[in-house]
C-alpha cells in the first residue's frame, strides 16, 4: 500500500549520468538512486497522499522546515541556504487551461550536489519543458545546469504573457482616444490588477536568483552563474514593464475620466446654453399667459404672429450677445 501511495505522489523520476542522457526510474529505485553518487531528479504531486512521509524519511538532510516550506498552501518566492544544499521556491505563470495568468503557479525544489526534489500543487509549463528536454537526450550534467535551465524556461515563459498584456492596454488606450466610454473602466482596473499581481510575485523572484547566484553551492559554476544572471536581468526587464503597465494604464484611466468630465461638461455647457435662450421667451410667454384683462393684442387677429416674430427677433439678439461673449 505503501509503495502504491509513493507511486501516485511520483510524477517524474529521472537519474542523470552527466552526458545529456537520462534514465527513467520506476517508484522502487527512486530511493536508491537518491542514494548513489549520480544526480537524480525527482518531481513529486504534494496533493497526493503519502507525500509529505515520503519527504521526512527519504531524505534525511531535510529537517521539519524545509518539508512545511516544500508543501505550504500558499508561498512566495524564496531561497534558504544549507550546508548541504538550498531550498528554492520559485513562481511561474499559469498557463493551464481555463486558468488567468496572474495566478501564478509555484514550484518548490530542494537541491543539492546529487539530487534534485521538487514539489507542485499545479501543472506547470516549464517542468514539462524541462521533461521534454531531458527525453530529447538534453539531460543536465549537474544540479548547476538543471536550476540554471528551469529558471530560464520559468521566464521565457512569462514574455508572452507580458507582450500580450501590454497589447492589451495599447487597444483600452486607443477606444480611449477614440471613442471614451466609462465601461472602460473595469478592462483598465483588470489590466492594473494583473500587473499589481505579477509584480507582487514576479519582484521577490530577482531577489532570490541573484541570492542563489551568489551563494558558495560548490554546484554552481561560473558558466552556470552567468546564466542565473541572464536569468536575473531577464527579471528585472519583466519587473520594469510591468512598472511601466502599471503607470501608463494609470494615465490611461486619468485620460478616460478627463475626457467623461469633458464630455459631460460640453453637454452641460450646451443645456446652460438652450436655457438661457429660452429664459426669456419662457417669461415673456409666462407674462402674457396669465387669465387677467388687458393682455395686448387680445382682440388682434395677428397679434399671435406678431408675437412669435417677437420671440424669434429676441432669440437672434440673445444668439448675437453670446457670440460676442464667446459663450459658444
């Protein structure tokens, strides 16, 4: 029972031979193989049962806190160094289907000189990238090689989403420029709202790979912390459009409330307008509406034309007087 409880929690097991070739394993060698002297990798379901047991007693270096740092509900990235390895939880984007984005997806990996244990509580795309590598004979040499490649394809895979992103609010700033509507609102708070969660996942994530590029894993080679640093500025570009996401759907959003404000003060403006005119002629019509004696014109057959040439001669006065006030 036991071993079928282990078998559903592995998801992939591999042992690297330091050539680009790796070995599948199957569940009974995986602990044999995180014994030896070959790297080994194996990738683990933290929703499954047994998994959490399986940690604590196969692999003894790891104490309580990195077994609750590995299989922790809710995370954000981090590194914590060992003696004998490091802890790294890293974030990606959530490419799954029917899925946003922004909810980004975590991987939790303990890695050392020879072995190589990561968790996951969702699918993530880069691990599949790394599985279809390692299957097309592109097998790391070493634990240096491995983390240097999975942060790379955890960010490439984050481009797309941020180009997109960025499209998207160049289409809000046009409908803006173009025909202003409040209904915009709420796709420019959406983009916002995206670019205040990556960023609030995406930034700690710099942090963590240029502490991990410099720390004294003897794992790591110069070659491998040159890539961690293009790793690192790759991250630091992403952190800088997403700033920039964030300031320009800011001036979008004052744009849109400036041109609602103008467009409702150019009615309002026009209303005032169209009152003044018919101020009036509304008190002259008032004056000579009232059931009293002595209204003129009364017994005039065409005192009513009269009157209306009246109302229209006072019209194109008022029009006159506006226009040299420069009322409209």
């Amino acid at each position: 029972m036991e071993d079928r409880t282990i078998s559903n929690a592995i998801i992939y097991a591999y042992r690297f031979d330091g050539t680009g070739k790796a070995e599948t394993l199957q569940t009974q060698q995986v602990e044999a193989a995180l014994n030896d002297d070959e790297l080994t990798w194996v990738h683990l379901d933290a929703n499954q049962e047994g998994c959490r047991e399986w940690l604590s007693s196969q692999v003894e270096t790891m104490d309580s806190l990195i077994v609750d740092a590995l299989l922790a509900e809710e995370t954000r990235p981090r590194i914590l160094e060992f003696e004998q390895g490091v802890m790294l939880i890293l974030r990606g984007v959530n490419l799954n289907e029917d899925a946003q984005p922004e909810d980004m997806v975590s991987i939790r990996l303990w890695i050392d000189a020879k072995r190589i244990i990561s968790v996951r509580l969702r699918k993530l795309k880069a691990v599949s990238d790394m599985v279809e590598r390692i299957n097309t004979g592109k097998a790391p040499g070493n634990s240096g090689e491995f983390i240097a490649e999975l942060s790379r394809r955890l960010f490439e895979r984050m481009e797309p989403v941020f180009s997109d992103l960025d499209e998207e609010l160049d289409d809000v700033e046009e409908k803006v420029m173009e025909n202003p509507d409040a209904s915009l609102r709420q796709e420019i708070t959406h983009i916002r709202k995206q670019a205040i969660v990556f960023r609030r996942y995406i930034a700690p994530q710099r942090d963590v790979i240029a502490a991990l590029r410099s720390s004294e894993q003897s794992w790591l080679d110069s070659l491998q912390r040159r890539r961690l640093q293009e790793s690192q500025d790759r991250v630091t570009r992403y952190i800088e459009d997403i700033d920039t996401i964030r300031e320009r759907a800011q001036i979008v959003k004052d744009e849109l409330a400036n041109a609602l404000a103008d467009k409702m003060n150019r009615n309002l403006y026009l209303l005032s307008v169209i009152a003044a005119i018919f101020l009036p002629l509304g008190f002259l019509t008032g004056l000579l509406g009232i059931n009293v004696g002595g209204i003129p014109g009364a017994d005039v057959p065409t005192a009513f034309l009269i009157f209306c040439g009246m109302l229209l001669a006072v019209v194109v006065l008022q029009i006159v007087i506006f226009k040299k006030l420069r009322w409209f």
